[in-house]
C-alpha cells in the first residue's frame, strides 16, 4: 500500500491503516449518503468520503497511477485501485462498524427509499420553520446524500427559489420538492462517471453563460449558509 496524504486517514496512522489492511479481503461495497463502505472479510468497514473531486481508478502497473493518487491499494493478481482526492478533503477511515462514525450514525434516511416520504419532508419543514430550504436539503442529518449542486437542481426544478423559509412552502411546492429531490438523485448516480454535470442542469448551463433553459434570463448567485446558490430569478418563486 502506497500513502502519499496521511491526513487522510482519520481513524489511526497510516501505518496502523495498512497494516490493519495487508491481506485483507474487500467483501462488498456499498453507498450511504456520500459515502462509500467497503465490507472486509475481517467484519471491519473501510469507509472512504469522496470530498469534491476524490475517485477511485482500477489500473494494472504502477506506471498507469493517475494525478493526485493519496492512497494506492496494491491488489491480488497484479491490479492496483488509486483513490484520488485532488483538494486534499476527502476522508478515509477504517472501523469496526459504520456506527463507529458519528456522520454515518446521524445521516438522514436515503430520498431512494421508503422512510423519505411526503410526510417526512413536510414533518422537517414544521419542526424547522426558519430554516432556509437549500440549506435544510442539504444537512446530512436530516436528508442524506444532497449536495451543494444538486440541491440547486433541486430547486429549480421544483420552482423553488433556495432563500425560501421552510414555513412559507405550501403542500404543492413540498409535493414538488419531495419528487424533484428521488428524481435529481437518480440521475445523479446514472451519470457519475461524467467528468461533468449534465448539459442541461443550471449550474452547467451557468457556467457556459446559457442562461435558464426555461425562459433564458441570466442565472443567479447567492451565499448561503456559506454555499453558492444558483437560481432562476423568473422561474423559482
């Protein structure tokens, strides 16, 4: 194992995660929130946190390591899996079980599933009323997995401007906001292996200076809660 950003590693040093690691076998992976979890045949969890811009490519030699490689998992059979984190902020650790993590822990039910309801969003929005709603998508203990973008998505596809108060939102605009929410995050993972966000999300189109695909009317920024918002100043209300 080759660590090139011990900081990374959040759960002990790197040294005590390789060691831990050497001769292990991954079981299964799977997804919570933004997180990727990784069963190993020892019953611990390597969990990796992507961050803006982390990755993880499967290559055969070393000569083939991608840019920004900070951890490199040598495999059997010759095969070596980097994780790339560009910014340096993604997050690494290996625990006992998931619980281990106090985010994991709190993390907020999944919009693809059952318990993230109509009922459930609206029950948020009554326990916070002053709460803006972008800021509100996106805490990872009330909803989980809802990024900076796609909660701008979010919005604009629901017709909501994101410096709403969650008690000014009437039971269409929530109806909306609950199916835009299982819809946008669908696509989401249909299309993580794009180097970009789709063409026709806003954010994309801001950044290519088109303008709202709807109506055309420059796209709007605005900070909040310390995040860029992107609006349609004439299609969210």
């Amino acid at each position: 194992m080759l660590v090139t950003a011990p900081n990374l590693i959040k759960s002990e040093t790197a040294r005590v995660f390789a060691r831990k690691l050497r001769g292990r076998r991954f079981v299964e992976a799977f997804r919570r929130g933004k997180y990727l979890l990784v069963t190993l045949d020892d019953g611990r969890v390597l969990v990796l946190h992507f961050g803006m811009g982390g990755d993880l490519h499967l290559y055969q030699t070393w000569r083939e390591r991608p840019e920004y490689t900070r951890i490199e998992f040598i495999l059997i059979g010759g095969w070596r899996l980097a994780f790339t984190c560009p910014r340096k902020i993604c997050r690494v650790m290996l625990v006992d079980k998931v619980d281990d993590v106090v985010a994991l822990r709190e993390m907020g039910p999944e919009p693809a599933g059952k318990h993230f309801s109509l009922a459930y969003i609206t029950r948020l929005c009554e326990e916070s009323p002053a709460r803006l709603i972008k800021p509100l998508l996106m805490d990872q203990r009330k909803i989980a997995g809802v990024g900076n973008i796609y909660a701008d998505e979010i919005l604009f596809a629901s017709r909501v401007r994101p410096d709403r108060r969650a008690s000014t939102l009437g039971e269409e605009e929530l109806r909306r906001i609950h199916r835009e929410t299982r819809r946008v995050l669908r696509r989401a993972i249909e299309t993580a292996e794009e180097d970009e966000f789709p063409a026709d999300f806003l954010v994309s189109r801001d950044w290519r200076g088109a303008g709202c695909k709807l109506c055309g009317s420059p796209i709007e920024r605005k900070k909040l809660s310390g995040r860029t918002a992107h609006f349609c100043p004439a299609c969210q209300v």
